[in-house]
C-alpha cells in the first residue's frame, strides 16, 4: 500500500498522543498546529525514537511497526533521514565529511542521492572545505540536510527546520527548500507552525491539535476549508499555484499567471516560466460588484461567491472561486449587506500588490 500510514499511542505526563492518519506516500506534508499539539512527538514516534509508543506504521508498503505483532524495526534500519530544529554536525569534520558521513554507510547499492548533485540542489559546493564553526545558522542547517538526503532514505522527516534562524537566514534556506520540494522523489513530513513555510514547499496538510489529527488533505483545499480554525485564524488566506509570465523594470513589477487570470506583485528574482506558489492573505482582498475605474489596486479577478460564514460581531469570512481557485477575503457585517453578498453571485476580488511578499 502506497502512503504513510500510521496509528500511535503515546503517553507522557498530561500529554497524550492518539494519532492515526494515511498521508501521501511522495511530496511535501507539513504537520501543522500549535506549540504543544503533538507533532514533534508523532515525528518521533514514525522515527522509532519512542519505543513506549504503541501502535503501527506502515511506509509505502513496508511495515515498520506493528505492536500487536511484536514487531518493532528500531531506528538506524528504517531509512530514514531526520533534520533537527538546530543542525547537529560532527565539529571535527569539515563539510565534506559530514556529508559523506552517512552516505558512507549506506551500501552502494542502496544509495540514490550523490555528493555534487546534493551540493548543487542546496548551494553548499563552496562550503565543502569549512568547519561547522565557520558556517551560519543557514549554512548549518543546509549541511545538515545535505547529510540527510545522502543517506538515501526512504522518507525525510524534518522537525521545524527553521524554528532556530532569525528571519534573514530563513530567507537565504528557503529557496533551497522550495528546489528540494520540486525535485524530492521521496516523501517528506515537515514540522512547522509557520504559515509562510506552509505556503511555499507543503502539498499537503495535517492539522495536529490536541495529540491527534485532526484533519488531512491537499494544502490548497485545506486552508480554505471554513469549517477549519486555520481559515478562520487572523492569518488566513489561499495559496495558488503560479507561473512567472514577465517582468516591468520600469515599475519594478512582476506578472504572475494563474487559473483565475494575471496578478501583479512586486519585482522578484524568478525566472520567466518558472512555477511560484504564493500566498493571498483574506485580509488583502475587497469585493466589488462591478469592475472598478482607474484605483491604485491593480489585481482585480472575477470571481463567484461560493460560502459565507460569520467570524465573530461584525466579520464575515467569503470563500470564492476563480475559475476553479480557491480565494478567501474578510470583510465586515456591513460590507456583506451593502454589496448584498449572495452564495452564487459573479463579483470582482481586488487584491493588492503591495501586500503580496514573495
């Protein structure tokens, strides 16, 4: 059976984890909830580094676990490759031996990833030289990924990668993420409770709330899901699949295209045709009945009202659709009476520009 399928147990303290889910045996599931929810404890317990879980797991068709059966495959022959909050590298080793460390010890012919394609994939080639002492926070934590993949592991578990880096460092890992994300052929389970992280590399979601999932599918669809706290939360808002059509050095603007038509956003350093998925805040869009004249908003897209739920006093939440595009945007109790908002009415969303960060 293809897919991640586990069922756990776990008791600690006042906490108890009581999880079963099937997720995507390829791409990117980020697992998704407060601090205290209960993901690290479910990446460990997939890890094997919590023998007093009970339970079973089951990795695109080979069982890891199975407790009923006694069965139990401990930690160093499950495949596996585990990226920390904070990276931990061997400081007497250069880069280079880090790297090799674990690639070393997986036999030839079970290795998939080589040392200058992982290099290449993660900007770390000139860095093979240095010690962990010489390396940024960034610098460490790719390495330290690096070492991972070369363990050719059959799944990659990363417990919020990015949770020790101030907010420049964050900037410089992630592109290399969103390239491991396009060119990953295994499946990886990634820890966060970063929306933006969520936005850029997850396919998928898993809300962990309360030591259990809560719920699970395609990121897309989850995050515009109203019957979920995530798309009734302060930060709401969709993410769309885009592709880079051009750029305006005048106005210092790039063009997006999408299913639901063309956005604008400020001057980003992507190549023209190359796929960007971005995220709209709900807050950043305003409905309007008919097409606007001259505004300073520029992204106007028609849509169709597909939902309409209360937020609190006096803020309602509109799910639409732009041909097939899921979008959210907040707007007040009065707005929703003056424009007589209706499920099933044709509308135009402004989005803008500026509130657009790439």
């Amino acid at each position: 059976m293809s897919g991640i399928n586990f069922s756990f147990a776990l008791k600690r303290g006042d906490f108890r984890l009581d999880a079963e889910a099937v997720l995507p045996g390829l791409g990117v599931t980020a697992l998704f909830g407060a601090s205290g929810s209960g993901k690290t404890s479910l990446l460990r317990c997939i890890a094997g580094l919590e023998q007093a879980c009970w339970g079973r797991l089951e990795v695109n068709g080979e069982c890891w676990q199975d407790s009923d059966k006694g069965l139990f495959v401990p930690p160093h022959q499950r495949a596996i490759g585990y990226v920390f909050q904070e990276a931990v590298l061997f400081p007497h080793l250069q880069v280079r031996g880090n790297l090799e460390y674990g690639w070393r010890r997986t036999p030839s012919r079970e290795r998939k990833g080589q040392l200058d394609h992982v290099c290449d994939i993660l900007g770390i080639a000139d860095l093979l030289e240095r010690y962990p002492h010489q390396l940024s926070g960034g610098e460490k934590q790719r390495v330290a990924l690096g070492r991972a993949l070369l363990n050719s592991p059959r799944l990659l578990l990363m417990d919020e990668p990015m949770a020790a880096l101030d907010r420049p460092r964050k900037a410089e890992i992630m592109p290399y993420l969103e390239r491991l994300h396009a060119e990953a052929d295994i499946p990886v389970l990634y820890v966060t409770h970063d929306m933006e992280e969520l936005a850029r590399i997850a396919d998928h979601l898993a809300l962990v709330e309360n030591g259990r999932v809560l719920k699970q599918g395609p990121l897309v669809e989850m995050l515009v899901s109203l019957d979920l706290p995530i798309a009734l939360d302060e930060d709401a808002g969709a993410v769309i699949a885009t592709q880079v059509t051009g750029h305006d050095d005048e106005y210092h603007l790039t063009s997006l295209h999408f299913c639901g038509g063309n956005i604008l956003v400020g001057r980003i350093n992507r190549a023209v045709g190359e796929s960007l998925n971005i995220r709209i805040h709900a807050r950043d869009v305003s409905l309007v009945l008919q097409p606007p004249g001259e505004s300073s908003i520029l992204n106007v897209v028609e849509v169709v009202v597909t939902e309409i739920v209360e937020q609190g006093p006096g803020r309602i939440m509109v799910r639409l659709d732009a041909s097939g595009v899921p979008l959210l945007a907040r707007i007040t109790l009065k707005s929703q009476a003056k424009l007589g908002l209706k499920v099933g009415m044709q509308i135009y969303a402004q989005i803008k520009s500026v509130a657009l960060n790439i």
